[in-house]
C-alpha cells in the first residue's frame, strides 16, 4: 500500500506521520506523570496552606533552598516547561533515527541488524554525558548540549537545575528542533528513494546516489 500512499501523501509527511503516531503515546504517558507530580506538589501545598496557614512542605522547602544554591530558575515551572519540551523533541529525534535505520532495509528481516546498529550512537553518546560531568570536563559539556545525540541527555537535566539559563535552553531547543527536521527530510529522501528495491541488496554507493538526487 505505500505505493498507492505516495501518490496523495509527500514522504516527509509519511515518515513524520508514522514516527509521531508511534512516539506520542509514550509521550503523553510520560507528560500526565510530570503534570501529576507538579499538581500534586503545588496543589497539595496551596490546600494544605488553606486548611493550616502554619504548614511547611519539607518538599518546597528543599526545593526553594536548591534555587537559592544554583539559581532561581531551578526547579521553577517555566524550567520544567521547557526540559519536558526538551525531552520530547529529544525523543522524537531519536525516533526518527529508528525510522531512518528502518527506511535503509529492504527486506523485514534486515530490520532488526539496522535496529542494533542504531543503539551505538544511543549507548556511546550516554556513557559520554555520564562521564564527562563526573571527570570535570566542562568544556565538552557546554558543546555536548548542542549536538543532537548527546544534547537529550544533557540539557532536560541542566534546565530543571538551573545550570542554563532558559534563553539557552529555547537555543538548544531550536537547534534539537532543526537537526530532527533535517533528519526527516534525510530519512524521507531514501525512503522514496528506496521504495523500488524490495528484496534487493542497498548498499552505501546506493544511498548516497540517493541523497544525491
């Protein structure tokens, strides 16, 4: 049926439309239980406040001695907004690489081997965030935070913290953003371009004459 699909739907539209439909449920999980614990949080403490104006929540306290400590955007909700947003686009990004390994094969059962050759980028740029921060090596972080593949493991962490600022945060964001655009129009290119070779060998000669046009 992808063929009859082609003629009434651009690629880009598919491959978007695809990657979106599978990714936004795990998404919309992941949104109610951030939504649930900042309601609960806030709204417990303004209810608890109106039954007992004396009440403290030890939870707030900790977290208005963290802002006091790293900054006043940490843990604040236009942070949380915007390391959710961070997540998500990060995530999507990642899908579209999985959508990307998925459009390179032309049999079913090759896509498995493109799957596993996807998880390295994924495991080499984790062990990479993890490391760098615990060695002190400043210097890759600040520009791990602008690279697609180590930047969703990176700056949702430091928006909620307050170790960016959020001017820099909507920065990253915009070019997270960008690059899991470009790699949608990529991904959409060969899989068009691939469309007729069911069941036949795809080498790399045979990908780079596609994005080649």
């Amino acid at each position: 049926l992808v063929e009859t699909l082609l003629v009434s739907v651009r690629p880009d539209g598919l491959i978007a439309g695809k990657v979106l439909a599978v990714a936004v449920q795990g998404l919309m999980q992941f949104a109610i239980w951030i939504a649930a614990l900042f309601i609960g949080l806030y709204g417990g403490n303004w209810i608890a406040g109106m039954e007992n104006p004396d009440y403290v929540n030890p939870v707030i306290t900790v977290i208005d001695s963290i802002r006091d400590t790293i900054g006043q955007s940490a843990l604040s909700l236009p942070a949380a907004i915007l390391a959710l947003l961070f997540f998500f686009v990060g995530f999507l990004f990642y899908s579209v690489l999985a959508a990307l390994a998925g459009a390179m094969v032309s049999k079913p059962e090759d896509t498995s081997v493109a799957q596993s050759i996807l998880q390295f980028p994924i495991i080499i740029s984790w062990l990479l965030c993890y490391l760098a921060p615990l060695n002190g090596n400043e210097s890759f972080t600040a520009v791990a935070r602008y690279v697609p593949f180590t930047a969703p493991f990176l700056v949702p962490v430091d928006t909620l913290t307050g170790a960016v600022s959020l001017f820099e945060s909507l920065l990253m964001l915009l070019v997270m953003t960008a690059f899991t655009v470009i790699f949608i129009m990529i991904c959409a290119r060969i899989f068009k371009g691939l469309i007729l070779y069911n069941g036949q060998k795809i080498s790399l000669k045979t990908i780079q004459g596609i994005l080649k046009g």
